[in-house]
C-alpha cells in the first residue's frame, strides 16, 4: 500500500523533486498533507540559499503535480508570500504553515466530532485526515455501533480509512461504492474530506462523493463535510470553475478494450445546497461562510 499521511514524517523536509515525485506518484496524497509536504520542500530549498527566481520555479513545479487541489496552491502561496523579505523569511513560513496547518487538523477534529454527537452508525467516503480523526475523536467519547467506509475506486483508498480506523478501535464495515444506498439505509450521517471549497460553498472531493451526497439526500440523511480552510478557492466561483484532475487510464483499466475509451476524472463536484454543515478548524459553519473563514483564517494567504 502506498505511503500515507501518517507515515511521512514531518519533521523530513523533501527535495523539490522529491516532493514533486512523491506528489504525483501518489505516495504522498491527502489535500492538506501534500500542501505541508510541498511547503516543507520550499523551506528546505530556502534554507540552502535558493533565490527568489528558483523558489518561485520551484513553487510552480509543485503546484503542476495536483491542478485540483487548491490546498497546495494556497500552502506554496502562503509560504512564498515572504519571498521579497529573503530566503530566511521564507523558510519561517515554511515551519509556520506547517505548524498552522496541523494545529487546524486537530482543531477539525473536534469540530467534525461534535456534528457525529448521538450518532450510532456513520459512513465515510475515500481517506480524509479530517474525517477520520473526526471519526475517531467522537469514537473516543462515544463509541460507534458501526463506521461503513467505501472502497473508493479505483485507487481504493477507502481501504486506507478502513485500516487507520480498525486501528483505533472503530467497528468498521467496508463496503464496494455501488453499495452505498444500502449502506445508507442504516447510517445516520455521512461525512467525507474535501480537496477543494468553491467560494460559494461548493465542494470538490474524490470521485464518487457527489453520488454520496445524493444518495445521502434521498435517504433524508445528513451530509457533513471535514476539512481546513486553507482549502478554500476564492478564485472559484463555483465548483464546476475549478479544474478536474484526470489521471491515468491504466488505472481501471489495465488491459485496453480496442473501441473503448477509459475516462478516469479523480474528482467531482458536491453542490452546497447538499452539504448539512462544514466542519472547520474555526467551527461549524455553512457552506457559504467558508470564504469568509478562509480569509479570517489564513489571511487570504498573500498577507498573511
């Protein structure tokens, strides 16, 4: 199984190319790990004396690896935002952004814990760090009849929340996506991460999450998603502005079907009409006041 977001350590600053490699090959996901993994490889570079001229090269060569993921535009943003004051000013920015950025996970779990309150048994999608601690924390309190978690085609990184949360004691029932409506039929909530927030409150997460929440919504279930703010695009309108990653088709389809063409997007985009409540590391919030915490939060980045 691929490298996951706890088995990198923080305290290992990546070469660019490292981290880019990391980034794109996968061993290293989770919107807000690959931002502290990228933000971690410019401090690194800053701190051996690079430029302004190459930090900003290699801001970019970072940026290229996830298109979607606005948590890593937006952690190179923030960390490059100190490039006129010197190399010294940016790697300070590294180590804040990272330091920042984990405070807030810990503070989402919380948060995503007290929307779980009273819940018997819940169901999740794909593999958050937002969600599962979430998960975990209200567990700790609380303790779960049962957590169904979705396979997550085709990467099947629900098999990745399956295991962090068997870890931690959960009851953990894992299901294939196609089940998800009969899953539903017991869960009382969903709640799943979130790659990236449109400013007005629309969410692009993992492929297969719109489905949930739809599902969701037919079942007269709450809907919930986790994550930091630092997620946020204010430069996006909407979700469908935000660009869809595609990977590689070789990926559900190993053996190619002459006639037939593989499309493989990694995301989708969940309408905030459908989304009960975000949990954030400021609280709980609709999804329309996200842009607003994004800018409290994090200063809208450029200043901050």
């Amino acid at each position: 199984m691929a490298c996951e977001t706890w088995c990198v350590s923080e305290r290992e600053a990546p070469t660019v190319d490292q981290a880019a490699r990391d980034i794109e090959t996968m061993e290293v996901r989770g919107a807000a790990k690959i931002a502290r993994h990228a933000a971690s490889a410019l401090g690194r570079l800053a701190s051996e004396g690079a430029d302004a001229d190459e930090l900003r090269e290699a801001g970019q060569r970072l940026i290229a690896t996830r298109p979607t993921a606005v948590s890593l535009q937006n952690g190179v943003r923030y960390v490059l935002a100190g490039l006129d004051d010197g190399p010294e000013v940016v790697e300070a920015r590294s180590q804040r952004f990272v330091h920042d950025a984990l405070r807030a996970r810990e503070r989402v779990a919380r948060n995503g814990a007290r929307l779980l309150e009273g819940v018997d048994v819940a169901m999740t999608h794909c593999h958050s760090q937002a969600a599962a601690t979430s998960l975990i924390a209200r567990h700790d309190r609380e303790p779960f009849e049962a957590v169904i978690v979705l396979e997550t085609r085709p990467w099947r990184q629900g098999l990745i929340t399956a295991e962090q949360l068997a870890d931690a004691g959960l009851p953990v029932e894992f299901m294939v996506d196609a089940a998800m409506g009969r899953a539903l039929e017991r869960a009382e909530v969903a709640i799943v991460g979130v790659d990236t927030i449109a400013a007005n409150g629309d969410v692009v997460n993992k492929i297969g999450t719109s489905l949930v929440s739809l599902a969701a919504e037919e079942a007269d279930v709450p809907f919930y998603v986790a994550g930091e703010s630092f997620k946020v695009d204010p430069g996006s309108a909407t979700g469908h502005d935000v660009e869809i990653e595609e990977r590689d088709p070789a990926e559900v389809l190993e053996d190619p079907i002459a006639g037939v063409e593989v499309v493989n997007p990694v995301f989708d985009v969940t309408p905030a009409d459908r989304i009960a409540q975000l949990a954030l590391e400021a609280g709980r919030f609709a999804p329309e006041e996200a842009l607003d915490v994004f800018e409290r939060s994090w200063g809208g980045l450029d200043g901050a």
